[in-house]
C-alpha cells in the first residue's frame, strides 16, 4: 500500500515559515496518536527545528527530539530516516524508503528554490503512481 501524500503550499516565504507550519503539523499529529519523523535538510536544521517546537505554542508541550530514544520520542528532528508513520519532509529530494511510510506531508514556501524542489518531488510520485494532495495555506 503506497503513502498518502499531502503538499501544504504556503502562501508565504522564508525558512521560518515552513519551520512554523511544520511545528503546527506536528503537534497536530502528535495530539491525533501518530508518531512522526521530521527529515531536516541538514543538522543545523534540525537544531533550529527542534528549538522552534519548545516555543511556537509557549502554553503547550510537545514531546520531541532529535533521536527516537528507543521508540520513546513521538516526535523525532533529523536528516536521516528515523521511526514514524507521518514522515514530514523538509528535504530538497524524495525520502529514503518513502514508500513505506503510512502519510508524508511536503511543505513549499513561496521561495522559488523550494517550489522548484517540490514540483519536482510532486512528478516523483505522480511516477511512482501517485496522486498527492494538494493544500493551500493562507496566513
């Protein structure tokens, strides 16, 4: 059974904006019973993601890291693949075994490298015999 796979197009640009709505997605996730898998760009990514998710909702707590602890960590920040069923992806390509995840979810800003990054991966999975969804976020 393939992924389903949603693409969230932001209506603005700039790292912290994908970093916002990703920490949103998260915990949302988080509250619904998923486990998830953030796959950052790179560990500095990482670092300021997991920085993000301690203070964008201050009156709220949101269980992660940026290793799984042995299954213990919901919510897991890093560059490689990691556990869980929602894999968000923040990377510039298709995610290593992708096809195994139950839910992927791609974040596009308005930043043009970005867009171009992610119509990329959007043909990836139409090739792979996929339709995903496609979700315009409005700020």
């Amino acid at each position: 059974m393939m992924p389903r796979i949603d693409f969230y197009i932001l209506d603005r640009g700039g790292d912290d904006a994908r970093e916002h709505f990703c920490c949103r997605l998260a915990a949302r996730a988080w509250q619904q019973g998923l486990d998830v898998h953030i796959r950052t760009a790179d560990e500095a990514s990482a670092q300021r993601l997991d920085e993000a998710l301690w203070t964008f909702e201050p009156e709220s707590f949101i269980p992660h890291g940026q290793s799984s602890q042995d299954g213990h960590n919901p919510i897991v920040i890093h560059p490689d693949p990691a556990p869980g069923r929602l894999l968000i992806n923040l990377g510039e390509d298709l995610p290593a075994q992708w096809s195994e995840r139950e839910r992927i979810a791609e974040i596009i800003t308005a930043d043009e490298a970005v867009r171009r990054a992610g119509r990329q991966r959007y043909r990836d999975y139409q090739q792979a015999g996929i339709d995903p969804r496609t979700h315009r976020i409005e700020h």
